[in-house]
C-alpha cells in the first residue's frame, strides 16, 4: 500500500508531467500555425510559470488588446462627438490630493496606509493585543444596531452641533490619544492637531507622544483650553506624572485625560515579531525595508529625531520596555491625588463598567471615556459599545460620557449617540487618514466621517444631535443574529 508520502510524491510528479506535455502540446500547435517565437514564448511562460508572472502576462496582453481596439474606436469618431460622451476630470498635479481623492471611506484609507507605510509601523496602528479578538469584537458590537428611520421627517435643516464639558463642537467627534503619532508621518501630532482645530474638534495629546507638551502648544498657539487635552498615564516615577500634570496646566491644556486601563503594557504579538523599536533601529529587515518604501524613510530621516518628547532624552527602547513607564500598583488613591492636583475638567479613559463608573463620579472625575484602548490592552475586554447603556443610566443624564474604539463610520458615532454617548473619539480612525497623507489625510478621515454622520442623521430622520440623544433607543434595534 502506498504510504501518504508516496501519494504526494506520484502527485508531483504527475503534475510535472502534464504541465511538461501541456507545454510540448502547445508549443507544437504554435509551430504548426506559425505563430512565430513570441506567441510561442509566450505559451511556455502561461504553461510554466507561476501565478503572478501569469497574471502580468495576461494583464500586458488584454491592455495591448485594449489599447488597439480604443485606437480603432477613436478613429472612427470625431473629438466633438466624444466630448458630447465623456466629461474630463480635472486631474490633480497633487499626489497626495490625488491619492486621498480616490478613499471614499475610513477602509480606503485603511488600504491606502498600508500601501505606504512599512509593515512594522502599519502593524503598530493596525495591531493590538494577544489574539486581537476585542479589536474585531469592538467594530462588530457597533454593527449590531440597526436604524429604525423616522419617514418624511423634514430634514433639510441639519444641527450636527454639540456641547462637550462647556465648549461647543460643530460635530460629536475627538481625536484620541496615539503615542509616537510622528512614526506615522513627520506631520505627526501637530498636524492631528492641525487638522482637528481646523474641523472645531478636540485633540487629545498623548504622555507617549513624539511631540512635547510644550511643542504642541507652541505650533498650535491659538487653540483654546476647551480644544486642547491632554492624556496622562500614571507612571511608575510618580513625580514624573506630577510633572507632566504641572506642564499640561501651564500651557492651557483644559482637560486632563487618565487612561487607567494601562497598569502593565498590552502584549501586543505583531509588534513582538516585528522587534519594533521606539525609534526605529537600523537591522538588516529595516535596510530592506529602505528599499521598499523609500518615500517613508526618507521623510523620517530628514525630519528631527523620534523620540518620547515628553520624557526627553529617554534611551531607545523596544516597545517590550516601554512596560517600564507603567505601574500595576496605581490605584483609585491616584486618581484622587491627580483630582488634587488638577483643576481644569479629568476624565478617566478606560473600559469601566457601571460599579466603576460610578466610584469615578464619587471622586469628582468630570467625564468617562469608555475605551478598551482599541483591543491594545486586555484582548477579549468588552466592547466599549456595549458599555455606553449600562454605564448611561449608572451615571444619569448629565455626566459626560464619550466613547472609543471600533469608530470607523459616521454610522457608528449615531449608535453611539443613539446609545447615550455624548461624542465618539477616534483612534485608528484618523491614524489611517495620517499614515495615508499626512494632515491632509486626518482632514479627510474628518470630511469622510462628519459627511456619513450627517447623511446618517438624515436618513434617520432626525434634524438635531439633541434629538438624537433624546430619541435614540426607539430609532435603533439589535440586528437579528
Ligand atoms: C493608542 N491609544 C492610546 N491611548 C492612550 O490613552 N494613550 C496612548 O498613548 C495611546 N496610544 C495609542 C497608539 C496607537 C497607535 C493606537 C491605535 C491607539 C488608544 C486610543 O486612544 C484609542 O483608545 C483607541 O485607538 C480606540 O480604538 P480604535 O477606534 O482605534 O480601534
């Protein structure tokens, strides 16, 4: 009997055989009909040649085909008849205009992004932790709503307009906070920034990020408190953290942000097998890396150093080390220290559930940013989605409850108002946009999601945010599973 070796083995060698004859076949017919060398060639390489190399062929031939036939069509027309057929676009001289252009959504974006960036950069945005099953769970839970519109409801006249903790905002939307935002674009976070002030939003600046406290207000000089927050992580040095408060006061950041769901790092597996280092190292991988997408080295090189400016002059360091920053023995006591010490408005970013919620308020916290750190952290942690209800009526009506993770559609940020959100902050959302084309690109993931907010609103049949606040449980329903 033949063991399961012996059978892959005579299915090789079969195989060999009949790709062997198909190509003698072929080449033989060629010859008969005098199809000459090139057609000849041209059947070996289909016959022989792998996938790709097949496909390239097939692709010149059709193009070739296509090219004779359009040269004969346009020979038996004249230009003015073809100008009654086709408009002519205007095309932009812009790359990058051209490129953000051509994304109708956050996944064009997406798509375009990883085109771009080297793959251990794209990994560090796209990533997250352990299997990433919260990452997936997080978009999915938004998903699971269905709109129940109201018909003929007048919608002509549209209010996107909203109040968060007392500054007026033309659309419920935020820029979350990203650590090393410059790895992904020298426009970085000042050009996050850049881009939220020009749409009336919040940016949020990150304790990891690659532009300082100070640096950021200086570039952004006339952004408002109620514009500008900034996040804090509660590091193992707490004088370290006592500082950062102190500087985020002094230059006129309103609102402080304590991400609490970050006690020891997120095992983030891509990053691991990818060996990402904070900045990038010079191996061998990244050599090669040059080679692939220079457009990206070259504007990181030429740009200043990457580093955690907000701990300037820090080692390079693996993202495995950054675990040094963070300290599992933070407590509800440090977030009544921090209230102490900061006067402007503290919100706590975190995945917390009604219990939590509640003890936050007790302490004197202004907000909850409902988060699961985009599936970055505790993977399987619930969908923040799902907590906005519970946590709702834990907190009542007037605390102000935004939300994260798993936003990539201006439907999303409905349900979440719809759910009892004030607004939705994104992440991913607007790094695509970055890593896609810079500033431009966080104003296009903007445009992108304020213009789906909106048409989503209409739809719904509802004219006002407050509206939708106010009517959201009857205007959306669990989808059928
Ligand atoms: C983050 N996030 C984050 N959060 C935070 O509090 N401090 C930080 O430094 C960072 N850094 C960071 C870097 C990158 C690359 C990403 C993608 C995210 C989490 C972020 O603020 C937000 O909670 C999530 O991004 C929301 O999930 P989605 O919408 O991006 O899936």
């Amino acid at each position: 009997m033949l063991g399961e070796v012996d059978l892959q083995a005579a299915d090789v060698a079969a195989e060999a055989a009949a790709s062997a004859s198909a190509t003698a076949l072929a080449t033989a017919w060629a010859r008969d009909w005098g199809l000459g060398l090139p057609v000849t060639t041209a059947i070996v390489v289909m016959t022989r040649a792998g996938t790709s190399v097949r496909c390239l062929l097939f692709r010149s031939i059709y193009y070739t085909w296509a090219a004779f036939r359009a040269r004969s069509i346009v020979a038996t027309m004249k230009v003015r008849d073809m100008r009654k057929l086709v408009q002519l676009r205007p095309v932009s001289l812009n790359a990058t205009e051209r490129r953000l252009s051509s994304c109708f959504d956050i996944a064009d974006l997406r798509r375009v992004a990883k085109r771009r960036i080297p793959r251990p950069v794209f990994d560090y945005v796209d990533g997250a932790a352990d299997e990433e099953i919260a990452v997936k769970a997080n978009e999915a839970a938004f998903r699971a709503w269905r709109f129940q519109p109201r018909a003929l409801a007048g919608v002509g006249t549209l209010d996107t307009t909203t109040q968060v903790l007392g500054s007026a905002l033309p659309v419920p939307l935020l820029l979350g906070p990203a650590g090393y935002t410059r790895m992904m674009h020298p426009d970085g976070e000042i050009g996050a920034a850049r881009a939220a002030l020009r749409h009336g939003v919040p940016y949020i600046l990150s304790t990891m990020a690659a532009t300082g406290i100070e640096e950021l207000r200086g570039a952004v000089g006339g952004a408002s408190p109620g514009s500008l927050w900034f996040q804090l992580y509660v590091t193992r040095d707490r004088e370290q953290a006592h500082d950062l408060v102190k500087r985020a006061a002094d230059n006129g950041y309103g609102t402080l942000v304590v991400t609490v769901d970050t006690v020891v790092a997120g095992n983030r597996v891509r990053d691991l097998r990818n060996g990402l280092t904070i900045p990038p190292s010079l191996t061998l991988g990244t050599v090669v890396q040059v080679g692939a997408k220079p457009g990206y080295w070259w504007r990181l090189l030429s740009g200043p150093a990457l580093d955690y400016a907000n701990f300037a002059g820090g080692p390079r360091t693996t993202i495995r080390q950054t675990a040094e920053f963070f300290d599992p023995d933070v407590t509800w006591a440090d977030i009544e220290d921090v209230r102490s010490r900061w006067a402007g408005k503290l919100l706590i970013k975190g995945p917390l559930g009604p219990a939590d919620a509640r003890r936050a308020v007790e302490l004197g916290v202004d907000g909850l940013l409902l988060s699961n750190h985009g599936g970055r952290q505790l993977d399987r942690a619930v969908a923040p989605a799902d907590l906005i209800a519970p946590v709702r009526e834990a907190v009542g009506p007037s605390l102000t409850l935004l939300v994260d993770s798993g936003i990539r559609h201006g439907a999303d940020v409905a349900v979440a108002l719809a759910l009892g959100a004030d607004a939705a902050v994104l992440g991913r959302a607007y790094l695509y946009g970055l890593m896609a084309g810079g500033t431009a690109g966080v104003d296009r993931a903007l445009d992108l999601l304020t213009s789906q907010f909106r048409s989503t609103m209409q739809l719904l049949g509802v004219t006002s945010v407050a509206e939708l606040r106010k009517r959201g449980r009857e205007l959306i329903t669990r989808a059928a599973s």
